[in-house]
C-alpha cells in the first residue's frame, strides 16, 4: 500500500500468528498503536492468522480502514477511502467488492 498507509499507527488484535518472534510479536502489539513501518518490521518473518489491524492517524483516532487475517490466505479489508480501495483493486485485479454494511440495516 506503500505512501497510502505512511503515518498510520495500527491497533493489532491476534488471534492466531505463525512466527519465530511469537512472543516479541504479542508483547509489542499489547494494547500499543503500531507505526505503519514498525508493524512491517515486525512481520517480515510472520504470517498473520487470524487477526485484525486497526489505522489510527497520528492523534491515535480510528481512521476508518480495517483489514482482518481470517486464515491466513484470506483478507478483509474494510474502508471507504477510495485511493486505497483503487490501489488494493490494482494490486489484486481479483479482488471481490462487497457493498459497505449500513448500520439502518437489520
């Protein structure tokens, strides 16, 4: 996602990680906001499971992308900023678009 996500700081909830930095991982991650180049550092060697990111901007308010690990091979992501949904389009031409939940709904 490259200079889309710079600046973001992200909340991470792990369900299930694959890692030889397991416990550097889980302990970094605690209840801290990340930075964008913090949390690629750490995962250079992990693989996400099961899980969920959270952006933050840089007063630590939610931003509004989420992206959830559901297997290991399948993601998640939710937003409605538009610059990220066309560069997740670009790199992942098969990428499926599902409509965005409304809340009036149910």
């Amino acid at each position: 996602m490259g200079p889309l996500i710079e600046g973001y700081q992200w909340r991470l909830a792990i369900e299930e990680l694959l890692s030889p930095r397991y416990q550097e991982i889980t302990e970094a991650a605690n209840g801290y906001l990340l930075r964008t180049e913090q949390l690629v550092a750490l995962f250079e060697d992990a693989q996400l499971i099961d899980g969920e990111l959270t952006a933050h901007d840089a007063d630590g308010r939610i931003v509004g992308l989420t992206i959830c690990a559901l297997d290991g091979t399948w993601w998640d992501v939710e937003t409605a900023i538009q610059e990220i949904l066309n560069r997740i389009s670009d790199l992942y031409p098969d990428a499926e678009k599902l409509p965005w939940p409304s809340h009036d709904e149910g």
